[in-house]
C-alpha cells in the first residue's frame, strides 16, 4: 500500500511538472510566474509572526533600493524638471544607458575619431545634482564607429577600446567623479543578439572595453563589470569569468536584470550566484553583484500604477537586503504613451511630464521603505506573503516596515508583532498604511514585551513607529 502511494504522489509531481513546462510554452513570464508561484505556495503558505529583539542591533541598514535607473524611452528626457521629487528618493546611483546614440559623445569615422561630451555632461551634471553618482552603461554602439546600426560590432574594436577609455578619462578624470560604475553594454543578448562565443562575442566587447579602461589615465578610482543580461544566466557568467580570469582583465562586478512576479526568484538568483562565484577564487574577493534593472514584469503591466507593483516592490526590496550590493528599480519616470494614456502600465515612479510627474504608488511605497533608521534590528517570523524589516533610527525611534504581496492579490493576515527587551517607560506606537491617515497609541511597557495584530489586507504596505513619549 506504501508503494501504491509513493507511485501515485510521483505521477501527480510527474503530472504537475508537465503542466509548468506546458505553460512555459504559451505563457508570459507573469503569468508562467503565477503558476509556479501557485504550486509552491498554495497548500503550504506561511503565516508570519513577527518577533523583533530591540536589542539585537545587527549594524548598518543595507538600502539597495537607493538605486534608480532610467531607460531609453526619449533621449530628450532630463533629471532636472523632476529633481526634488527624485532627490526625496535619496538615490545613491542613477544608471542610464544609450549614451552613445542619445549625447552623441562620439563623431567622426573608423580610424578617425573625436569626443564632444557637452551633452552628456548636462545629464552628469543633473544626476550629481539630485545627490547621486552616475552609473554608466555603455551603450550603444557609435554611429561614427561603423557598424550597421547602433547594436552592430564595431568595424574596429580598437575604436571600441578608445571610446570606453575617453569616457572613463572625461567622467572619473575631467570631471573628477569617483567610484563611477561602468557597465559594458545594456541586455546584451536581446539588443544586438550577442552570444558568448561566435562572431559577434560579447567577451569581445568586454575585452575592448576592459583594456579602454585599463588605459585610462589620470582618472579617479572606478569599477568596471558586465554583462547586464536580461535575467541570470549561469553559461553568461561562467563564459565571462573564465575569459576575463584566463586574459587578466578586470570584472568589479556581475551585473544582471530581473523582472520576475516571484519574490523568490530574486533569492534563488543571488543564493545561486554567490555559489557558482565560488569556482573563480580570484574574483570572489571583491567581486560585487548587481541587478541593474528590476520589476515583477518586463512589458508593460497595469500593476506598475497600481498598490501591486507597490507591494512587490518593496516586499521584493526587504528580501535583498545583505543579499544583493545594489539594485536599480526601474524606471524613474514613464514614456509617452502613443495613445496619450496618463496611466498604460509603464515601469515608472512618476508619470510622464505631461501628465504632470505625478508620482505612482511604488515611488511612495519606497519612500516609506526608505523611512527605516540607521540600524537595522533582528527580525524574524516573515512568513510566505508578508515581508518585513525593522530599524532603530539615531533618535532611538524604532521602525518597522510591512509589505504583504501574493500574486493573486488575496492574502489577507492578522499579523501578530512581538517586541522584546524595549527599555520600560511610556512608548508613543504609531501605525500607518500607504495612502491612508495613520492612528498613534499611548502605551506602557514594563518588563513585558510589547505585543499588538496589525491586520494586513491584500497588498498593503504598513509601517509601526515606536518611540519613548516624552
């Protein structure tokens, strides 16, 4: 009977498995992601108890959300008309891409070239302005270097090799920017097709563009790393690895993109990382690993202007923290719609100018993310759906952030917080919702630890304060 029931439990996981390859095959990674999300979670999901040591003070908050990038959606498109509310967001990089073909920073033919980097420098020169240092992707290809279009080779790497040295000398020389991160070309393998290997080569490029920068004279320190692939692809970083190892080039860092609607696919990809690294103990020192793009869906989706986006946004960010050194939420500010749509589910924080700039609910979800304190707190009891962490600021008010993202959108919890060894006295405890008027509480706390539910509808974002009353 034991076997019976053995060989039935593995034709169903036979079955199920099936069914995910099937819908591999004809759905969207939204939608391929709600189904793996649903044989993972829907029988087993983890109610969260949170339990918070007031004492155990673990250093440091992390922050990789204060990264922010900015897409090719107009080579118009400035920093500035927006600069206090992306300053409010206390970027501490802003990535941009395409800046060979939208600055024109390169003119003249193969063999023959010169610099004018007048117009990137008015983008430079908004992006310090706001507090934050440029994070360079470096893309696309010149048009004054001869290939066929702007994601071709270079009819001569040599000209590649110099492109990538004046850039580095102009921003980390010239203009004295230091700890400037460049990053070698934007998706890769969906702009351009490259591959690792054949003839058209990523490692091509990278090596180019390794020996550019290593030539780079009189410049500040700065890292330079690749390959910005649209998800984490193991042969990606294995073939560049093994390149730059057996060429003695430079790699600072992995970087990555992921649009992914499961919370735990962002885990897998740094967990998964931080073991293949392994391999390349000449790397591992100092190795950094970003993921430069981030979302729950690479097209265009209505939760991008909804509380959905919101709750993944910063569910996903708390599960980063001492994961991850930095990750770019994507985009700062939307496109123009062709149909002159205020709301079409474009990735960014704010609307586009001329519906006013008007920030999204993710643009005020990471503003509430980013209320944490100075110190991050012991926390632990996140359950399946529910994701927090916890803080102590230099005022000694304690802080604690909540998201709550299914990707159904259904999960409703009544979450209990304990928190233990909170010094006795009267303690102010204020608890708030994104969007709504929040309610303070007077309350006593003697040798007992502080205990309260905080009910969480589906997607909401909560924040507790807890403070001494004076």
């Amino acid at each position: 009977m034991k076997k019976r029931k053995q060989n039935r439990f593995q034709l169903i996981s036979t079955f199920l498995v099936l069914i995910l390859l099937a819908a591999a095959t004809v759905l969207g990674a939204t939608q391929l992601a709600i189904v793996r999300e649903f044989f993972t979670f829907a029988s087993t999901p983890e109610p969260a108890n949170i339990a918070i040591n007031a004492q155990g003070i673990l250093g440091p908050l992390p922050r990789p959300w204060r990264n922010l990038a900015q897409g090719g959606e107009e080579a118009s498109w400035q920093i500035a008309p927006v600069a206090d509310k992306v300053r409010a967001l206390q970027p501490e990089y802003i990535r941009i891409d395409h800046i060979y073909d939208f600055y024109e920073p390169v003119q003249g033919s193969p063999g023959n070239i010169t610099f004018d980097f007048t117009k990137l420098d008015a983008m430079l020169n908004d992006i310090e302005a706001v507090g934050a240092k440029p994070y360079i992707a470096l893309s696309y290809m010149p048009p004054a270097l001869g290939g066929r279009d702007i994601v071709s080779s270079p009819a001569r790497y040599e000209d590649w090799q110099l492109v990538v040295q004046k850039t580095i000398e102009h921003i980390s020389g010239k203009r004295g920017t230091a700890d400037v991160y460049y990053e070698v070309w934007n998706e890769p393998d969906l702009f351009g097709d490259w591959k690792y290997f054949g003839d058209k080569n990523y490692l091509n490029l990278y090596s180019a563009a390794a020996r550019g920068a290593q030539q780079a004279r009189g410049v500040q320190p700065f890292k330079i790393g690749g390959p910005a692939t649209t998800g984490f692809y193991k042969n990606w970083y294995d073939a560049l690895a093994e390149h730059v190892v057996a060429n003695n080039l430079r790699l600072d860092f992995i970087s990555w993109h992921r649009y992914d609607i499961s919370l735990t696919q962002f885990q897998e990809d740094l967990l998964d990382i931080r073991t293949w690294a392994e391999k390349y103990p000449q790397l591992t020192p100092t190795l950094e690993f970003h993921i430069t793009e981030w979302g729950h869906d690479s097209e265009n989706n209505d939760g991008y202007d909804t509380k959905y986006g919101a709750a993944h946004t910063v569910a996903a960010a708390i599960e980063m923290i001492n994961i991850v050194e930095r990750a770019f939420v994507f985009e700062i500010q939307d496109g123009k719609d062709p149909n002159n749509k205020e709301y079409w589910g474009r990735w960014g924080l704010l609307t586009h100018q001329d519906f006013g700039s008007t920030p999204k609910p993710r643009y005020q979800a990471l503003r509430m993310l980013d209320s944490l304190g100075e110190q991050r707190v012991q926390l632990l009891g996140k359950g399946t759906f529910i994701k927090a962490a916890a803080s102590k600021s230099i005022d000694g008010e304690y802080r604690v952030v909540l998201a709550n993202f299914d990707v159904k959108a259904r999960n409703v919890e009544q979450v209990p917080i304990t928190i233990y060894n909170l010094e006795p006295g009267n303690y102010l405890v204020k608890k708030e919702y994104l969007g709504k008027t929040g309610t303070t509480e007077s309350i006593l706390i003697d040798t007992k630890p502080l205990q309260f539910i905080l009910p969480m509808a589906p997607l909401d974002i909560a924040k507790v304060s807890i403070m001494q009353a004076i």
